[in-house]
C-alpha cells in the first residue's frame, strides 16, 4: 500500500530543502539584527560611516533573503504536496502557526524590506531607521512561528484525535503557543542566526582588514560583531535546546541515542565524551565517559535519571500494545458511533494510537500483529544512534569554539587590537563556515532524532506521505537539486563579487540622498 | 473552550471562505502586477535602460506581494487541511512547475543587475518573464481543473489517492481558464506600467493591455457558455449539515450539465460578479485607450475581483469536486478546520489583516510616482 521508495525520496527532497533553505535563513535573521544596530548607531550619531555599513550588509542580507523566500516557499508548500496525510492529520493544529507565521511575521518584513532598499531618499532618519527595525523584528518573529509549529512536531500537545474527522484537532493553542519545546527551541535557534550573522561580520571584515581595504567599515563591524557575537553565542549554548529533551518520551530516546547511552544510568548520567556505537550489538565498543555531566545538562538535577535506549525500546512495546487496543477501539467506534464501550476504551488508550501505526510499516491490518511485528515495531522508535551521536558532538565542539573565539575577540576589540593581530584575523576569515557547520548538524539532531515520527509519537513519518509515483519523485527531485546547485553556485559567485567591490564609496551615497555629504563626522579611510 | 466561540460552525466556514477568497484576490491584485510586469517585460521593454525602469516598478513592492501567496497557502493549510492535502498533492508535477518559477523570480531580481553585462541580464530578464507567465497560466489551469472535477479519492481513513496525470490537466476547457487568467494579470501589469512609467514602454504597455482586457473578456464569456453548456457540474444530492463534522465521505454527489450555474438562479444578486468581470474589463479596456491609466487598473482590479469572485461562486458550496469519487468531493461544509481553529485564525486575522493592509498602503504611499531612468540612477540599491 505504501511506497516505501516514495517515502524515502520525500524525505531526501524535504530534508535536502529544509538544510539548503536553513544556509540562507540564520544569516538574515542575524544580519537583519545587526544591520538595525548598526542604523541605530548612525541615527543616534550622525556619523555617515554607519550608514555605510548598514547599507554594504544589507546588500549581503538582500542576496541570502531572495534565497531564503524562495527556498521557504517550497518548504511551505511541500507539506501540501508531499505530505497530504500529514496535512489533512494534523493541518488543524500545525497550520495554524504557519498561517499566523506569514501574516504577522513575514508580510512585515517582506513589505519593508523593499523599503529598506529603496526608502533612503523617500524617508527621515528616524523612519527609515523604523524600517529596518521592523525588518528585524519580522525577521524574528517569523523564527518564532515556525519554531512553534515545529516545537509542536517534537511535543505534540494541546491537542486530541477526533475519530469522526480521523485526524488531530487542538483543543488548547495556548499549550502549543507556550510549549517549552517550542520556547527553547526559538530562543536557541534565533541566538544560532545571531551568531552566523556575527560571524559573517566578523570573517568579511577580517579579509578587509588583512587586505588593507576599506578600514573604517571594516573595524566597527568588528566591534559590533564581536560583542553581539559573544552575547549570542553564550545564548545559544546556556539557553540550548536540550533543556526540552526531558519533556516526552521520544525527545527522551532522542538524548539517550545523541548520548549512545544504552541502559539507563544511576544519577546523574555522564557525558560521554567519545564512543563508538554498535547498533548491532545494541551497546559502545569503546566510550570514554565525563562523571555527573549529562544529568546537569540534561535534568539540572543530581537526582534525576536520565533513561537509557533499550528501556525505552521495552516502554515503547507497552505503548504499542496499547495502541492496538486504541486502534481496534477506534474501529469499532467508527463502524458504530454509539459504542459506548469502545468510546470508553478510546478516551483512555487514544495517545498511543500513533504507536500502533509503527505496525503499518509490517502488517496492514494492525490488530493482527505478532509479537515479532511489535518487537521490530519498537526498535523503530530509536534513531540512528552514531550519526546523532557524532552531530550533537561536533555542534557542542563549534559552539563552545565560538564562545572561546567571540570572547578572544571582544577582548581585543576591546583593547582596540583586534585590527592589528594578523592571526586572530585569519582565524575569524577562516571560521567561517563554522556556523553553518553547527547549524545544519543541529537540525540534523533534532530532525533526524524525531524519526521514526514525524509528529512525535502520533504519526509515523512514512505513514504521513502523499501517495505519489516514483517518476513523481524522480522529476521533482532532480528538478530541486539542480536548481537549488545551480543558484548555490550563482550566489557564491555573487556574494564574492559584492564582497570584492567592498562597501559603496561616498560619491554614491551623496548621489541617492542628493545631499552633501556629512564629513565632519566621518574619519578619513586610510586607504582611499 | 468551544463553549466560548460566539459564532456558529457554518458561519465561521462561510466567512473562511470568504477570508481565502480575499486573500487569492489579495494575491491576484498586488503579486498579480508582478507577475503581469514579468510577463510583459521583454516585449514592453526593449533596451536595458527600459528594462530596468520596469523592475523597478516591482522593486519596492514585490516581496510583500509574494507573501498574498505565501499566507494563503498557509491559510488554506491552517482553514482547509484537507483542501490543502489533495489540491498540492493531486497537482504534484503542475505545483513543481510553480515552484520552479517562484524560485526563479526573486532570485532574477537579486541577482539580474548586480552584473554590469548584457547577456547575464537577458537571461534573467527570461526568468522574470517565466516567473510572471507561467504561474499566472498554471493556476488557470488549476482553477480549470477544478471546475472540470479532480480524479482523487478518499479511502476510509481520509487518505487521498490520485489517479491522474499532469498532461491530463492540459484539458481545452482547463487551457482557456489558464489564457483567461494570463490575460486578466497581463492587462493589470500593463495597466500599473502605464501609471508608473513614461515613454515608449508605457506606449507598448497600452498596445498590450488593451488586446489582454478584450481577450480576458472574450474568454470569459466563452468560459460561461461553457460551463452552461458543455462542462457537468457537481451538485450535493443529500441533506448536508452545514455545522456537521469535517468528513467528505458524508454526504452524496451528483454530476449534471449546467449544475455550476443552479447558484445564480437561487441566488440572483451572485450575478454581480461576473458583471463585475465584464464591467471591469471594458473599463480596463476604455481607461487605456483615453490614456486614463488610473481608471484603468480600476478596470483591471474589478476584473480580478469579478472573475475570481464567479470562479468561487460558481463552485460554491464545493472547494474540490472529485470526478472519481464524487460522494468524496470537498465541500465548505465537510473540508474545514475545527471550530475552534477557525475563531482562533478568525481573531488573528481580524487583528492582523487589517494592520497589513495599513502599512502596505502605507509603503505603497511612499513609492508613489512615476519610476524613470533618472530616479533609478539615485539609488544604488535600485536592481
């Protein structure tokens, strides 16, 4: 009934737009930030200098949000047609913030965006400045949104399955709204965005600074970035994510397999610094294990547990057991609305129908399964151990670099020597796909951690898929790729051409306000 | 919770029909000079000079335009789960052909000037002018396609299944609803070029617009004799509860000749709206001969408001017929969100929505004023 082949490639084809989408979209939510400080500056000072800067990386921001809308209106629309099960199961709850998503956060930025661009000349300082402002709140909130809505994918709650309409309908948005999942996952995913903007200032003011080129811009973006940078990237490690991985069940497996910690542990749980996972054998070759550490990071407590893989795999059986009972209930239910009994029997096992449906993958008619169908039923449930395993690692390793590296630049920056050590320049040039590195293993982690659910515990992932051809597949998968190398080409080449030609001179700036330029307040650049 | 929503089940629905077909003109009336702009570009616009006077027409605006687009999506998605599920999935390879082209087009603007060199620029005045054209054609197509019945079905547990094919959408009928569509955006660009710009492209833009008003006009009235006469409709042959639970499979439905046109009868004041096609059509038409060119894109806006508006109408009270499984069409009646999604979204729209329209207006105000080679030359940013 299901094509297991369809299923794959509409993962490939979501998980290759989603990575591809989130290489545009952490770099405008920072910039877009930083641009606003930057304005703020210039209009608090008066000095043109600023104004210079947040012009030059606003053409960087303008080049990655084209990339950026362009990619998220496929990630939107692939839910519709990849994932019509999916949206027809849970369309109640999921597409809610979605909607709200565009109409609060995104017409905001995308309408004054153009302003941004194009209102210099038509706007006082102060408007103008409220522009950009509303660009980066829009920014902003357009993260919160999504987060919300993927939160809700990681911590499905509020909500409860109708056996009339057979799919999820909410019943409380304020829980799915405050949902700490969601809460945690936006301030850490936000401070990620924050960080890549800062490095991106940072590494491209590097390369004018060991150029000798453009000095003024390049030296207070530097500053700017260094202190936000720092900020931000203590942000995103203190306030991780992983604080919201001891609120379910799965997000509970989705540690114990970043952890490849396969029995549970007395507390508090070790971190495991290094390990070599066997999942055949269900157990590590090898590990080397840092005492107390996990069960502080995980619990913030001494005394709480941090559960292993294969108890979970055994509690995991339970709920399937369960499930069926909910599954059968709920057939009975609809053959016969009136059945008080199977109502009964409905109202208290329903939160484990979507466990249930993990049996789907080996037996259409779920009341039937064996117990072989349950035991590998519940072995789906754990992720791919050493591929979560090694992602959360390298993440955790860039973002603690980040931290040492932000840090050593806000003290030299401070000093006023940042500009003239040659090595930190280099190392801030050359950190800078770092951000992207840690960003992309992030949602690696919590993505590909999910699985086998796309709504977790609730729906199965292959369950939730279209029910698409191959050749479908085939086209629409080649057509994304190459279009989405092709235009990763033509950015790169762009964004190194803007680079290169380096922030407009002041010519240019006296032609678009068709005012004398302010020199008083600006010092001379050394180089021009 | 569900205690506290003042309004009933079938009101929150008809006003969330209502909201989509506000924000499918939304979209037509601001991305739609966009997307007709794009289309026009490399005939309107001959020299690079011309070229860029016409994007940057768009320039300011385009971004928030899209999102018309990207909202009701969402809000199909959020009001409509189900139409959301079967519609993208059913038109699969057409959505990909959308994407494509949407994909195209913000990149063309970014990228299109930033290289000083003529040939860079011809190709992506090309994605400009695929970006514009063929989702304007397409989403006629699709509203066609909807007109003519969608072979999906509904299998007990609501999962759709499709049993078509892409280039089974190519229909005549379906084809006609694509140029009819083309041709209403075409004359709305071109209307907005002739208020905005000066010269020769504002010459070729009247040349243009006028042929697409009466074009957009001819297939129209086609369009209707059509469906009178050649296209079964569908019909809900049992007694649906208007406040009933969210199950397709409820109900039955029967196919006739003629059937789309039973709600103009039974409801005569509908009738408005495709005078209102026609009215603005003409208007359209008259506007750009006198050289009005605000009484023109008046014209096209109530052009836009009357074609979609029948479109709906016509439908109504089905979203998507199945031509397969005709008992398992979506209605408005049994294809919605639960009630209590519906207030929440009606009270985050009723708040939201209009603050938009403010500060679009309001942006939209800054703009203003006729864009020429000298006002772009000003602006660095300009693309």
């Amino acid at each position: 009934m299901i094509d297991f082949t369809v299923v794959d490639l509409s993962r490939l084809q979501f998980a290759a737009t989603a990575m591809y989408h989130f290489l545009f979209v952490p770099l405008t939510i920072g910039l877009s930030f930083l641009m606003a400080i930057m304005e703020s500056v210039y209009v608090m000072t008066g000095r043109e200098v600023w104004r210079r800067m947040t012009l030059f990386w606003g053409i960087c921001f303008g080049i990655n949000f084209a990339m950026g809308v362009a990619t998220g209106i496929v990630m939107e629309f692939q839910f519709g047609t990849n994932w019509a099960y999916y949206s027809h199961y849970v369309g109640d709850v999921f597409g809610a913030p979605l909607a709200i998503e565009g109409l609060m956060a995104f017409f905001l930025e995308a309408t004054f965006i153009g302003l941004f661009f194009f209102g210099w000349d038509r706007l006082s300082k102060v408007s103008h400045l409220a522009v950009t402002w509303l660009v980066a709140i829009g920014a902003n909130f357009s993260a919160l949104w999504i987060l919300i809505a993927n939160g809700w994918m990681q911590n499905p709650v509020g909500s409860i399955f109708n056996p009339q309409t057979m799919r999820m309908e909410v019943v409380d948005f304020v829980a799915v709204l405050f949902s700490p999942v969601a809460q945690a996952k936006f301030v850490h995913t936000v401070s990620a965005g924050y960080v890549t903007g800062a490095m991106f200032i940072m590494s491209i003011s590097a390369y004018y600074m060991l150029r000798g080129r453009h000095l003024d811009i390049a030296r207070r973006s530097m500053a700017v970035a260094a202190s936000f940078g720092l900020a931000s990237a203590l942000s995103v490690v203190v306030l991780g994510d992983e604080s919201g991985y001891v609120t379910t069940e799965h997000q509970k497996m989705k540690l114990a397999a970043m952890e490849a910690m396969w029995h549970t542990e007395p507390a508090p749980a070790g971190f495991m610094a290094f390990a070599i996972p066997n999942v055949e054998k269900r157990e590590n070759s090898f590990q080397i294990e840092i005492p107390y550490a996990l069960g502080l990071i995980a619990t913030r407590s001494l005394t709480q547990e941090v559960p292993g893989i294969l108890p979970l795999v055994d509690h995991a059986k339970t709920r399937i057991r369960n499930g069926i009972t909910a599954y059968e209930s709920l057939q009975a239910l609809r053959a016969n609305p009136q059945d008080e009994t199977a109502r009964k029997t409905f109202n208290t096992t329903w939160p484990d129908l979507g466990y249930s449906l993990l049996l789907k993958r080996y037996r259409d008619d779920v009341a039937k399964a064996t117990d072989a169908d349950i035991e590998k039923a519940a072995f789906d449930t754990v992720p791919n151990v050493p591929v979560l395993f090694w992602s959360f690692r390298v993440m955790v390793g860039i973002g603690f670099y980040l931290i040492a590296f932000f840090a050593l630049c806000f003290w030299l920056a401070s000093r006023h020597t940042l500009g003239n050590n040659r090595m930190v320049l280099w190392i801030a040039l050359l950190s800078l796909p770092l951000p992207w590195v840690a960003i992309e293993l992030g949602w690696l982690v919590a993505e590909y951690g999910r699985q086998p659910w796309v709504i977790e515990g609730v729906l199965p992932t292959f369950y939730a898929a279209s029910g698409l051809t191959l050749v479908d597949l085939a086209i629409s998968l080649g057509v994304f790729l190459a279009i989405y190398t092709v235009l990763a080409i033509i950015e790169l080449i762009l964004m190194i051409r803007v680079i290169k030609k380096g922030p407009a001179d002041r010519s240019v700036l006296e032609d678009m306000t068709g005012a004398p330029y302010a020199s008083a307040a600006a010092p001379a650049d050394a180089n021009r | 919770m569900i205690d506290l929503i003042p309004l009933s089940y079938e009101i929150l629905r008809l006003i969330w029909w209502l909201l989509i077909g506000i924000l499918l003109i939304g979209f037509t009336l601001t991305d739609g000079f966009d997307l007709g702009i794009g289309t026009l570009l490399p005939f309107v616009a001959r020299t690079d000079a011309e070229r860029r006077v016409l994007i940057n027409v768009v320039g300011p605006v385009w971004e928030g335009n899209q999102v018309w687009l990207i909202l009701g999506g969402g809000a199909v998605f959020a009001a409509w789960p189900p139409l959301y599920a079967v519609s993208f999935s059913s038109f699969y390879l057409a959505m990909l052909v959308i994407l494509v082209a949407l994909i195209l087009r913000p990149v063309a603007f970014k990228f299109r000037g930033k290289i000083d060199d003529l040939r860079w620029r011809n190709v992506w005045d090309w994605a400009l002018f695929i970006g514009g054209s063929v989702p304007s054609l397409i989403l006629g197509v699709a509203v066609g396609n909807v007109l003519l019945g969608i072979p999906f079905g509904l299998d007990d547990t609501l999962r759709p299944r499709y049993a078509g094919n892409f280039f089974g959408l190519l229909t005549p009928f379906a084809l006609l609803c694509g140029l009819l569509s083309l041709s209403m955006i075409v004359a709305h660009g071109a209307a907005v070029i002739g208020l905005r710009t000066q010269g020769a492209p504002s010459d070729r833009a009247r040349r243009y617009g006028r042929i697409a008003a009466l074009t957009a006009a001819v297939l129209f009235a086609f369009g209707g004799l059509w469906i009178a006469y050649g296209i079964a409709g569908y019909s809900v042959t049992s007694v649906q509860n208007p406040s009933g639970p969210s199950n397709p499979l409820l109900k039955t439905v029967a196919q006739s000749t003629g059937a789309w046109l039973a709600g103009y009868s039974a409801r005569p004041w509908t009738m408005i709206a495709p005078a209102l096609g026609f009215a603005g059509c003409a208007l359209a038409w008259f506007g750009m001969t006198v050289n009005g060119w605000r009484i023109a894109l008046v014209g096209t806006s109530l052009a836009i408001f009357g074609i979609i508006s029948t479109a709906g109408l016509s439908l109504f009270p089905f979203l998507l017929p199945s031509s397969l499984q005709p008992n398992a069409s979506l209605t408005v009646w049994d294809a919605s969100s639960s009630p209590l999604t519906l207030w929440t979204m009606l009270l985050v729209t009723g708040v939201l929505l209009p603050i938009v329209v403010a500060y679009t207006a309001w942006v939209y105000r800054v703009m203003r004023g006729t864009v020429t080679t000298e006002t772009i030359g000003r602006n660095p940013n300009a693309y």
